[in-house]
C-alpha cells in the first residue's frame, strides 16, 4: 500500500468535517459536565474529543472498509494494548481528535486535529489540521510538505535555515519528567535564544515546519501527537531523533524528540540539553 495525494485530501476533508461538525459547535460552549481529566488535573478530555475521534473512525471506515488498525487518544484510554499492534499493522490510521485539549477547553483558539497513516512501523503520510484557520499541514513520505486548504494555492512547507545555538527559537514539553531530568532540560535550552510552550504539540511542529521557529522538544511521546508532525518536519527538510541519537519510531512512548533544521544545529542543542 501506498498513500496518495488523494488519500491526503480524503484525511484533510475528514479533519474538517469533524472541525466544522463536532469541534467548533462546541468551542467556549462546553460546561463542567463536558470535561474529564485524564492521568493529569490539566490533561482534559471533552465531549468534542469522543465525538470527533467517533466521526473520523466512521468516514474513514466508509472509506477504507475495516482492513486497518484505527489508534484514537480516546480509543486508547480504554484499550491500551492496541497500540502493541502499531508497528506490525499492514496499515493503521492514527488520530488526535483534539490535540491541545487543556486550550480547547479553556477557550484558547490554539488546537489541532492531527492524522498519520502508518503502515507497518513506516509512517507513510500525514496532516496536522488548523479548526480555527481551515487549513492543514501535510506530507507524502518521499513526496514532500505542504500547506493546504482554506481557498488558498497549495504552498510547500520548508524549516528555517540553521542558526547559531544562541539564536535559535523553540517549542518545548517536558511533561512527566523527572524533576533531575527537568533541571537538565532548563539548564541545556537556556542556551538558546528563548523557548516557548502553545499546550499544543500540532500548533508548535506547524511553527516549525514552516521555518517560524528552529526546534521542537517533545518528552513525552504518542503516535497520535509525534507521528505526523514527525513526517511533515523531515518531508519539510528538516532533522530529528531521540536525545540519545536514535531514530523515531511511532510506537516509543518515551526518550525525548528532538526536531531541528539540520544534524549539526541537532547535534548542538542535544548536546546541550544532555548536559
């Protein structure tokens, strides 16, 4: 199997369909009954998160017919053996519904819905869509990053040009470290020119991807946050690894991701943050 321009329009209209449907009916709309918290006080979980993981199981379904492996964040929570399954599937379809619940439901406008087709072990394409902005960053493995949607020309996605450590500009989440691991990470991107955090991994790596900032930093890791955005920053020319050096895979669910514009601006920065 292969991943098509095609099948990246179909995961774009999906996206949209669950915005325009489920998303943004419910924005600054919800109640205290419509939120959960999840593993932490700050990690919500909100009735717009099931219903669109649930509107994009089933348009994808009626697509695709059911010969796939379908991991949703909210799937996860009940069943969290499925992802043992993610790199062996002939072809899973991996879905945020809401990614950057905490902002969506405190009624800040910075929130994604992130989908990566993953074929076994490979992710194969990608798309992080924008609700608020109508449009969506995506990747082909092998066929490049782009931008598109909202009635706009399609327009390739490029990092930025490496820059020195001390001027570069980032996006960091060190959620569930340790408080030693946390010290560590202050201490090594306080050589950098700033950092910043959106509570949103899909708007950050869109940042990146579009050479507005030079890094991302992710501890924490998920297939349904990383994967995509993962594709689009190396379609997009981008280089990234584990802080020990080793590659990516989608099923890690730990070991710290570090996104950069090239391996030497990589190779400085992890030093760094290694310490």
């Amino acid at each position: 199997m292969t991943v098509t321009r095609q099948d990246i329009d179909f995961l774009v209209a999906t996206a949209k369909a669950a915005a325009d449907t489920e998303i943004m009916p419910h924005f600054s709309n919800l109640t205290a009954a419509d939120i959960k918290t999840k593993a932490h006080a700050s990690d919500f979980v909100t009735i717009a998160d099931t219903a669109s993981e649930e509107l994009i199981a089933k348009r994808v379904r009626a697509a695709w017919g059911d010969d796939f492996l379908f991991l949703g964040e909210e799937i996860m929570e009940r069943q969290p053996t499925l992802i043992d399954r993610l790199m062996e599937a002939p072809r899973a379809v991996v879905v945020d519904p809401i990614d950057g619940t905490f902002n969506y439901a405190n009624g800040v406008p910075a929130f994604a819905v992130i989908i990566s087709v993953i074929e076994r072990g490979e992710v194969k394409g990608g798309i992080i869509y924008d609700p608020v902005r109508g449009d969506a960053a995506c990747a082909i493995a092998g066929g490049g990053a782009f931008l598109v949607g909202n009635g706009r020309p399609d327009r390739p996605l490029r990092v930025a040009p490496a820059a020195p450590l001390s001027d570069m500009q980032g996006c960091a989440g060190w959620y569930y470290a340790s408080p030693e691991e946390r010290d560590r990470l202050l201490s090594g991107f306080s050589h950098a020119w700033g950092i910043m955090n959106y509570r949103c991994g899909g708007q950050e790596m869109r940042l990146l991807v579009d050479g507005r900032i030079h890094f991302c930093y992710y501890h924490k890791l998920s297939p349904w946050d990383h994967a995509a955005g993962w594709l689009i920053h190396r379609e997009a020319g981008g280089y990234s690894a584990l802080l020990d050096g080793s590659p990516y895979r989608p099923d890690l669910r730990a070991g710290g991701l570090l996104m950069t514009p090239d391996e030497a601006s990589w190779n400085e920065l992890a030093t760094a943050l290694r310490g």
